[in-house]
C-alpha cells in the first residue's frame, strides 16, 4: 500500500450557511484530506491540536484507518475558525480566526513517515512546508496547496517551496494574484514554468482545470442538489486527487492517471459539500465512490 | 442540404467591454445565429430591419450564403441596442434599448422556408414564436430561445410555446426564474416534464448543460485567453449546435449527436468572444472550427 503523508491544520469550526450552521465542528485541512484520502490508502496526519480536542474527532480520524503518530496533542486549544457563507456559497466571510496551539507549529514527522512515497503539503506558512519537505529521506511525488495569505505576506518563500514540488493545488484567485494576470491561462502557463510538474486550479462550484505542459483538461463540479457546506471541499478534492495516484504505478504516472485524479477528487469533494463538517465524507462507501465516478464519467465524456 | 430556417431580431449594436467598444455594429439574435449556422448549412434569416440598416451587412449576411428572402426591411430605423459589460463580463448594464422596426414584426415566412426540417426561433416576444410555428407547413426540429423579460410579462404564452418545441435555450438565471427554485437540477427536471426533450442550460464563461430524461451532459466553455465581447455567444452557440445537427440524419438523431452538437455550440460561441459583433464568426474557416473542436474533445475526456 502507497502510504500518504499529510501535514496541515487541525481546527475546530464553527461555520454559517444559507442552509443550516455548526459549531466546533472537525475541520481543517490535514483533517479534510486524510479524511477523503483515507478511503483510497493508508494516511499519515501530522498536525497539532489542543488539550481540548474531543475524544471523538481522534476516535474518528481512527476509525478510518488514519495513522495518527504524527498528531501533536499540546497544552492549550485547539485552532478554531468561525465563517459565514454567502448565498450563493462561493463568498465567505472570516467572522474569526484563534490560531491557538496551532501559532507554533513546528511540524515534525516521525521516522517511519519519512519514506513514504507521496507527501501531501497542506495549507500552512510555506516556511514549514519546507521545513516538512526537508524532513523526507526520499524523492516522494509531492503537492502544495495554499492560500492568498501566504501570497500576501511570504511570497518568496512560497515561490520557492512551489519550485520544488511536483503537484499546485491553488484557486483562481490565487494564481491570478500570484501572476499578476487576470488570465488563467498565463498565469497557468507562467507557473507551470516555476517548477511544478502539474498544476490544478481549483474553481469552486465550476470545477476544476489541469495543466500539465501544453495540455489543458478541464473539469466541472459534481453536480449536488444543495450544498449545504463547501468548506473543506478543496482539501476532500486534494485527497480524492492523491489518493486516486496512490492506487497507480507512481513510477509509470500517465497524463490519463492524472485525469482519473481529477475525476475521483471531483467526487469526494461532491460528497463533502453535501453536509457539515465531515459527516458525508466519512460515511461515504467505496461502491458510492464508484457509482459516482460512473456517472461524471457519463456526464463528462462525448462517446 | 439539411435548412435552417432562425427568426430573430437584428440589431444594431454599441457595446462597451474592458477591452473596448464598438458602435453600431451588426448584432441581433437572428445574425448571430445565421452566421454562425452558415459555416455547416443553409439559413434562411427571418427578420425586420430599417431603411438605415447598412448595405455592408446586408453584403455580408450575403456573402456567407444566408438566404435574406425571409428579411423584411421597413420604413424606420433598425433595432438599436447599447450595453456596457463589467471587469467580469458576466454581467452587463443595458444601457438603452431603441425597439424602432422591431416593435411592430410580424414575422411571416417565405413559402420556401415553410417546408424546412430545421427551425430556431429566436428571443423574439413568444406570441410571435407561436405564430411563426403556426406557418411551418411539417413538423421541423424546433429549437427555442427566450430571455427574463418574456418571463416577466409574458409567462402564459412562454409555457405554451415551450411545450411545443423539441429543445429549449435558456441560461441558468432564467431557468431558476421560470421554475422558481434556485436548484438548476430540479429546474431542469421541470423544464423537461413540460414539453422538450432536449434542454440547453447556459452558463456563460462556465459553459452550458445539457439535460435529456435522466441523463445530464456538462460542458466547459471553451477557454479564451482574451474575451473582447460575449454579445451573441448565446446565439452563435445555438448557431454551431443547430448546425452540427443539420449535418446529421434528423431522423436518427442520439444523444451522443447532441453531446457533439454542444461541443460544436461551444466552439462557435468561442470564436465570437474574440472579437466585437461577428468579426471573427465570418472570418473563421472549416479547418479552424474542426481544429477547436479536437482540442476542446482533448480537454474534456479522460481517455
């Protein structure tokens, strides 16, 4: 079995939408990840979370196999966020952010994580990003997701830790800021150049594009009758993504394994979407998995 | 050869976009659409313009082949429309409409027109979409567009013509408004229990869906890297998908020739975007259209 490694945040969430609100719920996004990946292959979550943390959200993350040596528990709370969603779900306000234990994060990976052959770096400050990168004793097939923050107040430090991935996970808004175009598609070719070997755009309620060299492939969403709660829906992509390629011959990666990466995060970010929090995410089966991965075929595919 | 028969407006267009303007330059839903259905069959345009409407449109409508015997023009001044299209070019200001001509059209068809296996009506007022139904002699393929207004004022006859046509084009704003959900899913379910087989959502930059019975096929926009003005894409997408289908055999047609006549829509609504009014519609060529649609399939399959 391919193990994942993930690092990311840990956070409690207390979250507003046209259909409904939850408070202190599981979130974040080693969370959301190893959550949807877990249903593909065996994942390592490194994070930090506070005295706090419910008993549950462990025996959760437990239960579903993920391997949790690489979760710091540290005097004091746990990193919560508080936001509110607009109605069309594609804007969101921060009501709050208490970074708590999760301000002093120094992510360290037990030795059995640091040969595993695919390594997924979470939205954090791109500094431990690299800090996490450097801890790997091999070359593992990597991807970086992050966020306009970062862009804002570490760019150099961004830039680098993208030039030595193989795998961008970033929305439109990002890249464009990242570019300075409002073109997608120069700010895409533009990065594509800086390093990464893949490079996704994630975009929302329209799906997703990938670019890998002059090739394009472009995805919409899985489309869910009402989504209750997006948050979470970029990571649960990430680890559909990933964990699809952990399933593959990573030696022998083909442009059309990529695709399929790209059809199975598209649907476990469907089931995601469909409520707070991870609820659907953890109950979803590997048959319900399929099934859908049939029909956005169908809806996808010309012949 | 497999005829088109469209009736819509003609117009003469000022358009301002970020990237420009351009006034009084050709437009109308009629136009888009013969231009664009021109490049796989023979149309014949039903319209009304002004005594000031140009020689040189006149030239080039028939240069492209359309057939003008269907083309009243009447003393008074063509149809005017102005609009003003934000950073976005999702949304646009109507910044004055001169109806002129186009108040009084009283669409009357040709006997040659009378007999054609194709026809598309066009955003006119549906009561003058019910007449024009009501001159066709057999029982043509019948494709539908409409607008929010007609929604507005005119609902009764709006369902009525619906439920005579065999494929309705509407954008996902207005789908909503007709169904009075703000689901596109359950709108289409609707929408397609009261009277078409085949229905076309469109989404503007995000492409368009289509919906038969149970099966659902979504399709990109084709990317663009610089939309100078997406004035009549919608009709230039009913143009390239009409078209398609003109080329096949009317009585046999699958899904899977409507899944291409999307691919074919999306293609000639890309063309348009390019250029203000039909600058680059007419000047595409056969090899440039069969180039697009090969890469838009590349972009859109897995295999």
């Amino acid at each position: 079995m391919t193990q994942i490694v993930v690092v990311g945040s840990i956070a409690l969430d207390s979250v507003e939408t046209p259909l409904g609100r939850r408070d202190n719920a599981l979130g974040g996004s080693s969370t959301y990840f190893s959550l949807s990946s877990s249903h593909y292959t065996k994942t390592c979550l490194v994070g930090v979370a506070g005295t706090d943390f419910p008993k549950s959200a462990l025996d959760l993350l437990q239960k579903y196999g993920i391997d949790l040596e690489g979760l710091e528990i540290k005097d004091g709370k746990t990193f919560r966020w508080g936001g509110r969603y607009k109605s069309n779900m594609n804007k969101r306000d921060t009501l709050y952010t208490e970074l708590n234990v999760f301000e002093n994060f120094q992510p360290s990976l037990p030795p059995a994580y640091r040969k595993s052959p695919i390594l997924f770096l979470g939205n954090i400050h791109p500094e431990l990003q690299l800090q996490v990168l450097h801890q790997m004793e091999n070359h593992p097939l990597t991807a970086l997701d992050t966020m306009n923050l970062w862009i804002d107040i570490s760019r150099d430090s961004l830039l680098d830790v993208i030039s030595k991935v193989d795998i961008l996970f970033i929305n439109e808004d990002e890249i464009r800021q990242l570019n300075g175009t409002s073109s997608i598609l120069t700010a895409a070719k533009k990065t594509l150049q800086s390093g990464p070997q893949f490079l996704i755009v994630k975009r929302g309620e329209n799906g997703a594009m990938l670019f890998h060299k002059d090739k394009l492939f472009i995805m919409p969403a899985y489309p869910i009758e009402n989504v209750v709660d997006p948050t979470g829906a970029g990571d649960s992509f990430a680890g559909g993504f990933m964990g699809y390629l952990s399933t593959r011959n990573l030696k022998e990666l083909s442009l059309k394994d990529y695709k399929n990466a790209m059809v199975h995060g598209t649907v476990m970010a469907s089931f995601l979407v469909e409520t707070f929090s991870t609820d659907r995410l953890v109950s979803v089966t590997r048959e319900s998995i399929q099934h859908r991965v049939q029909n956005l075929l169908e809806m996808i595919c010309v012949d």
